[in-house]
C-alpha cells in the first residue's frame, strides 16, 4: 500500500451565523485508503464533506488534492478535478436503466443520435469492475437500494474520480444489502481508489476503515490508524468523556400482563403473530428491515386494521382497532421516522408534547396557556430537553431532542405499553445514552416497553427478553442472558 | 437559522414592533400602500373611502377566511366562487319563487354551501382526489347547478327588508364590515383556541404524525372544506343583498381572489402554517390593490394581469422560504 498523501487539508475553517461549523481543521487522506471520518451529529462532518464537494466555500485554510491545490466552486467542479460524493439519499431515475443513469446528461452518440449499444457496453464494463451482478440495461426501480448506490458508484466512477466520498451509505440497508455494499468498497480499494467514508455504526469502521478521523463540535480530535484505537476509545473521543457504560441496564421487577398479542394477523407481513408484555419489561423485536416488525407495531397501535387476531390491554380486548382507541387504552407509539411520522415539525415543542393529551389543557373547551406551558415545561425538565424555550419550532432540535418530544407527547397521557420503532436511528452516541436511561426509567415506573430494533447490540444491551421476525412470523424467542448476535442473525435469516 | 436566535441584546421600545412586522412582512406593504394612495388622493385616508374599501373587500375576505382553514388543513379550494354564485341564486329563488322568508332561505343557501363543501372535503380525503382538481370538478357543477336553476337569467324583485345587509350601516359602520369582523374573529379563535383549530395545523403540518397522534385528519378535512361552503354562501347573501338581484354569474373568479389575499397574508401553500390576522392584511391589500388602479383608471383587464401576477409572485416567495426553512 502506497503512503502517499492524497488529499491534505490544512487549517480549514467554517464559520455560519452564531455557529463555528469547523475550527482549524487539519488532516491526511492518504492514496488507496478507505478513510473513515466520524463525530456525533453536529460534529462538522456534512460541513466539511460539502466544503470538499464545492457547495460551501472555505473561511479559512488550504486544500491540496493529488499536489495541486483544491478549491471546488461547485459539486461538477469538484467531479472534474477527481472526487466525487455519494449520497445517503439516492439521486437517481428510477424510470432509466442503469446505463442512463451512469451517464445521465452525457449520452454516448454517433452521427447526433444516441448510441445505445455503447452506451450500454460503457456501463457495462463499470458494473463489471465492481464485479456487480447487475445488466446495464436494466431499469434502476427494480434495484435494491444497495444496487442503487453501486449504480450512484459507477456513476461517481466514470467521472475518473480519485477520491469517493460516501455519506452514512450504510444507513439504510439491510445487512444483506451491507454485505454487497461492503464488498464494492474493498473492490474499489483494491484498484487503488481512496474512500472517504462517514458512519456511525462502529463495527463497520473496524471492518473496513485504514484510518480514522474523529470530529467533535467542529474539532479535530485526532487522526489515526485503526489499528490503534478500540470501540471504546472511540466513542469516548467522539463524546469527549468516558462512557463508563454504554447501556445503562437495570433489573426491573417483571410484574402482572400488561399487552397480549393473540394470533395477529395482516397481510404477508403479520402473520400469526402472539406474544405478552409485562409491566417492567423491554421486550425488543429483532429482525431484518422488512421482516414485519413495524408493521406488527402499527397493527396493535391500531393504525393499521388487523385482518384477525386480538389484541388485550390489562386484560381487555381492543374492538374498534383504532389510534383514537388505543391512545384511549394507554398505548403509545414512538414511531420509526421521527421527522415524517412523529413530529410536527412546523410546530413548536409545546404545541408537539401538548398534541396527544391536548383534553388536559382544555378550559371550558378552551386551550388554556398557562396548562400547555405548564405542561410542556414539566416534560422539558424531566427529560431534559435542550431548548432555548418551549416555543422554538421542534425543527430545530436535534433528533435525540426531537425523540424526547416524541416520547413527551406520550407521556402527557401516561401510557402504559409504549412501542418505540427504531428508538435510537440518526441520535449520536451521547444522546442514544440518554434515550436508553428513558426506557430503563419507564419500565422502573411499570410501564412495558416494546423496542424494535436493527441494532442488535442496544437490543442484547437493553431488553430483558428477545422476539425474533422473519418474513412477518415470529421465528424465535430468547432472553438476552442467553442470546448472542449469532444466535439472533441465525433466527433472523431462516428458521 | 431563523429570527428566534438573534435575540437582540438591548430591548427597547422597538423590538416588539419589529418583531410584529417580521411575523407580518405583509404589514409593511399595507401601510406603504396607504401612504402612496393618501398622496394620490386626498380623500383616501376619510373615514368614509376606508369603510368603503373595508366593504369592497368584505365579501372576497370572509371568502379567505374559509380558505385559509382549508390551506391550513392542507387543501385547497378553487370552488368557493361557484358556491357564492349558487348560494346567492338559491337565496334569492327562496325568496322569490319557493316563497320562503329570508332567514329560511338564507339557511338553506348555507346548507347547500354546507354540502358542497362537504363534496369537496369528501373527494379529497376519502376518496383522495388532488384539492385541485377535486374542487375544479365541484366548480364546474355548482356554476352549472347555479345556469340551469335560473336559465342563466338574473332573479330581482328581492324583498327590501335584506337590503340592510348589503347596503345597511350599523354606527356608520357598514353591515358587511361588521359581519366580516365577526367572521374573522370567530375563524381566529377556532384556529387559535380551540382544539379542533390546533388539529387542522396539525393535520396540514403533517398529516401521518397528526394521525399516529390520535387525530381524525380526514374529518378534521372535511370540515375545513365545509367551513369553507357555508363561508362562501354567506359571502353570496351579502353579494345578492348589496346587487339586490341574484346574478348567475356572481364570484367569478372571486376564489382566484382569495387565495391572493391568504397567500400574501403568511399561509403557507404545503399547509400547516399561518395566522388569520394575516389574512385579513392580505384581503386588504388585495382590497387597496383594485382600489388604487381603480383611481387611477387601470382598466379591469389589467387589474386582471396586475392580480395574477401578484399571486405568482406571492406564491413564488412561499416555496422560496418553504426551500429555504427545509434546508435549515
């Protein structure tokens, strides 16, 4: 492997409005490395990944990029000096084959017409290169969203890029999807392409990363090899302090039945599907994305019908299967899209929390002020939300904030069996801590908690008991004692 | 970022002036117009010009205010100026050839605004037909309702005792005028204060959030849109009581008009967001709008490209700052 500095960025700083994004960064890329860059939401990463993309001007510092200096003006500029990034959101046509979508805006003609056997045999010697099992022909809707970021690679590839940059690629995929995505990098490793890669999931890192960089508040903490740092290391470095334990679990007496699920059933994605929850207890639900998780969650939230089965709360059968039934019945959701699902973002945190128990800060029918604040602020201080006041726009805070509104609105009504979709997706390391301290909280007050996740590691840390999904049955039950990642995948794969 | 950070350090006299005008921008050309208007006619700023622009723009705001819950809601009603034109030519029919009194016939004529409404809110939530185009249908069937009823003639020989309504004052204050207050605060305090005004923000906000929070988006739609039929219709009654005849062709375009003056009044077109008081502000700029081309001598087919071209550029703005906050 070659030691040769691809890309050296030297004292860059980035400064908006009452914020400094970046401080005096300064860092080596070198050539044929896959580079990992990391740090909490907020930490500066996006900010210097659109500074090397063109969209955001430097305030400060140098870039030099294959010996010559760097100062893209725009993302096409950027692409035409060697680096381009791809993005957590895909920005393909779907409707297009793959091969026009490879060379979308520069068709390959002869004689002003589209050639279209060239320009299907061009992208077909790119999927090649990275040995995707994919024909160029192909339309991009009927690709998995990992085929969709290969194709965004070839894409990025047949620019002649020397640096690629890929946001959080992994985000998104299920570990199947990880695995082709994962192979594709060591493949273009492998023909000496430098990668820049931004995650938060930390296993990946040890896989894949040669070096690391970590970020905090806009600081460079340090540059390292990966070789010398552990999980442990890094996190702290990424937090600024030692987390002395990253699932604060406790034991919690499991007390009387509170949710039983009998033979639920909807469609391909629930089927059959039984099991109880206690007063005191996590009970997570593993299982790939598209396993029927959510959609078992919504089916006993009463947001979607069931198509038979029962659902008992505390004793009593749920009839009607509606939310309005359910929320009346002291069952809450905190969904899998805090943005499009849980929040309304143009309102403010007030008016968020205040949502589902609106009934309690009525006067004569009336919205009474001093109720809704009252209200509000008791659920700012106890979960201890960051905002400047209870009036700011929900928008406007960060997800593990945005996630602690979720979880007020729910709380107002004091629920009793509180079903959290993907609890901790996009919350960095320090408020996923946070997160985690809730639920122990809640199940400590009595309250069963439901905990669908894909991150097994907060599952094994954090429930007390495991129900295994796969293509929308149960495929396996087992308490963490005894569970091990291997055990669940095993479960989650095939029965 | 947005304005809720630079809080200013010295707090004077000024910064809750300031901050009223940042949360009505349109405020500022309200005021700017009526200065110009003042310099260009004397009488402009008399008691009697502002009550009469006030009743000028009346009917067109109560029109705005059911428009504004619907675009708060998250639809959008092209129909309301086909329902003036039918509620009006069912109040006057009612009158005159059903032989109903007034009161009768003007509650059927907010009923069948009622209805309509309904209609719309029906094929936008349930059925899920675009607003658009759901409420475009709705247009075509009430204004042909409205020909067919009347043969595309006028009905006149309307009883005096209505004409307080359009051309009545109370404490010199014109009847349209007050009832438009009245709307206008009844509209505010729904939106404001009561439960079912927060759900409407809420369903337009976000509707798959507001779900999963318990609230009946589709009903909390549907009576948006019939809010909005009953407003129309009143707004017809006024028209056929200040014309004293009931005209087929009433409120032509009058929706165009109104979503002019929601539009520039703050409300934002994705739904979700905007104050009634800013409507208001809107309806009057629309109002003064006419009013000073009318003065100097614009003619109507102008005014027209003048309207149009305030509400291109009214909209442009909203998904200008929309772009802009979702960047943020």
């Amino acid at each position: 492997m070659s030691e040769k500095v691809l890309l050296e960025i030297n004292g860059v700083s980035k400064s908006f409005p009452g914020v400094k994004a970046l401080d005096n960064i300064s860092f080596c890329v070198k050539e044929g490395h896959i580079h990992a860059l990391i740090g909490e939401n907020g930490a500066g990463k996006s900010t210097l990944i659109k500074i090397l993309d063109g969209i955001y001007k430097p305030d400060a510092g140098t870039m030099t990029f294959s010996g010559k200096s760097l100062s893209p003006r725009t993302p096409l500029d950027a692409q035409k000096q060697g680096i381009s990034v791809v993005h957590q959101e895909i920005k393909l046509v779907d409707a297009l084959s793959i091969a026009e979508n490879i060379f979308l805006g520069r068709p390959k003609t002869s004689h002003n017409l589209i050639d279209w056997k060239k320009l299907n045999r061009e992208a077909q010697v790119l999927l090649d290169s990275l040995e995707a099992n994919l024909r160029a022909e192909i339309a991009v809707r009927n690709l998995s969203i990992a085929q969709k970021q290969i194709v965004e690679i070839c894409k990025a590839m047949s620019y002649n890029v020397k640096l690629l940059i890929m946001d959080e690629p992994s985000a998104a995929l299920t570990i199947k999807e990880q695995e082709i995505l994962f192979r594709t990098m060591r493949v273009l490793k492998a023909k000496g392409l430098t990668i820049i890669y931004i995650s938060h999931r930390l296993e990946e890192i040890f896989n894949l990363a040669d070096e690391v960089t970590v970020l905090r508040d806009g600081c460079l903490v340090d540059t390292m090899p990966i070789d010398n740092v552990d999980r442990k290391r890094l996190i702290s470095m990424m937090v600024g302090r030692e987390l002395e334990n990253e699932y604060p679990k406790e034991k919690v007496a499991i007390g009387e039945v509170l949710l039983d699920v009998k033979n639920l059933c909807r469609g391909r994605m629930v089927k059959n599907i039984s099991f109880q929850l206690h007063r005191g207890e996590i009970l997570g639900i593993a299982g790939l994305i598209g396993s029927g998780r959510t959609e078992t969650a919504r089916v006993i939230f009463g947001a979607d019908k069931k198509e038979k089965g029962t659902v008992l709360i505390k004793g009593k059968e749920l009839k009607k299967q509606t939310v309005t039934e359910s929320i009346q019945n002291k069952i809450a959701l905190v969904p899998e899209d805090r943005r499009s699902q849980g929040l309304i973002l143009g309102m403010s945190v007030k008016e968020n929390i205040s949502l589902v128990g609106i009934d309690h800060i009525l006067k004569n029918k009336i919205i009474n002020n001093r109720l809704e604040k009252i209200m509000a602020l008791n659920f700012i201080n106890k979960l201890r939300i960051q905002t400047p006041d209870e009036e700011r726009e929900v928008k406007y805070l960060s997800g593990g904030n945005q996630q602690k509104v979720v979880l007020s609105k729910w709380l107002a009504v004091d629920s009793d069996v509180i079903i959290f979709d993907e609890p901790t997706r996009g919350i960095d390391v320090g408020a996923k801590a946070e997160i985690y301290r809730l639920l122990v909280a809640l199940a400590r007050a009595g309250k069963g908690v439901i905990m669908i996740s894909s991150e097994l590691p907060e599952l094994l840390g954090m429930a007390d008991r495991i129900i295994v999904m796969h293509e929308g049955r149960i495929s396996g039950e087992i308490y963490s004692n005894d569970a091990t990642q291997e055990k669940i995948l095993d479960m989650a794969i095939s029965h | 970022m947005d304005r809720h950070q630079e809080q200013p350090q010295s707090r004077n006299f000024f910064t809750p002036i300031l901050r009223w005008f940042d949360d009505y921008p349109i405020a500022l050309a309200v005021i700017g117009l009526c200065v110009i208007m003042s310099l260009i006619s004397s009488s402009f700023l008399s008691f009697n010009n502002i009550m009469n622009v006030l009743r000028q723009i009346s009917m067109i705001a109560i029109l705005a205010a059911g428009q504004f819950l619907v675009l708060v809601a998250g639809g959008i009603d092209i129909s309301l100026g086909s329902i003036v034109g039918l509620a009006g030519i069912i109040f006057s029919m009612g009158m005159v050839k059903w032989g109903m009194a007034p009161i009768v016939a003007a509650l059927l004529a907010v009923f069948i605004g009622g209805i309509s409404g309904f209609f719309n809110g029906f094929q936008d939530a349930i059925v899920g037909i675009p607003a658009m185009i759901a409420t475009l249908g709705t247009q075509g069937v009430a204004r042909g309702l409205t020909y067919v009823l009347t043969n595309a003639y006028p009905i006149s020989d309307l009883p005096e005792s209505i004409s307080f309504l359009g051309r009545g004052y109370l404490l010199s204050i014109p009847w349209p005028v007050i009832i438009m207050l009245i709307v206008f605060l009844i509209i505010g305090f729904i939106s404001q204060k009561t439960k079912f005004g927060r759900f409407v923000y809420a369903s337009g906000g976000n509707p798959e959030a507001a779900y999963l929070s318990g609230i009946k988006v589709k009903k909390v739609k549907i009576t948006t849109y019939v809010i909005a039929g009953c407003l129309a219709s009143l707004s017809g009654i006024i028209l056929v009581s200040r014309l004293a005849s009931g005209q087929p062709n009433a409120g032509i375009g009058w929706e165009f008009e109104a979503i002019i003056a929601v539009i520039i009044g703050g409300v934002s077109l994705a739904g979700g967001k905007g104050k009634i008081f800013g409507v208001l502000l809107g309806a009057i700029l629309v109002g003064l709008l006419t009013n000073g081309m009318t003065l100097l001598n614009v003619s109507s087919y102008y005014q027209q490209i003048v309207k149009g071209l305030v509400l291109v550029f009214a909209v442009g703005l909203d998904v200008y700052q929309t772009r802009k906050q979702n960047k943020a």
